[in-house]
C-alpha cells in the first residue's frame, strides 16, 4: 500500500471514527450501547461532524490556556 493510501483526507476523517467505534463495539467495549444505537450513532458519524467538534474542543483548550495566563 502506498503512503497516499494512509493520507488523512476530510472523507476519510468518517470512515476511520466509524471503524474504531464499530470495533470497539463487536470487542464489547461499549456494553450500554444495542446494536440499533449503534447503527444510528454509525449514521451519524461524518467529516464535517468531527470538524466541529474538533474545533470546539480546540477553542475550549484556547480558552482555558487564555484565562491561566
């Protein structure tokens, strides 16, 4: 496989959060979560979704850093 294959582009950002969850799940680390739950948390799962939370999870980071100063 070729170093391009394991670039991290925005439509890989989904497939890659969903393949760690739906593996956590068939190792039974998510115990509370039925197989209906996890297929719409699957569902939910996108680039853009991730981004935003990235982002706000960086401003809160900026935030806390900001006010210590």
């Amino acid at each position: 496989m070729t170093s391009a294959a394991w670039r991290c582009t925005p439509g890989r950002i989904g497939p890659i959060f969903r393949s760690i969850i739906r593996r956590a799940f068939d190792l039974g680390a998510l115990p509370d979560l039925t197989a209906e739950d996890l297929a719409r948390l699957l569902k939910g799962i996108s680039a853009h979704s991730t981004r935003i939370g990235l982002n706000q999870d960086l401003g809160s980071v900026a935030k806390i850093g900001g006010s210590q100063r």
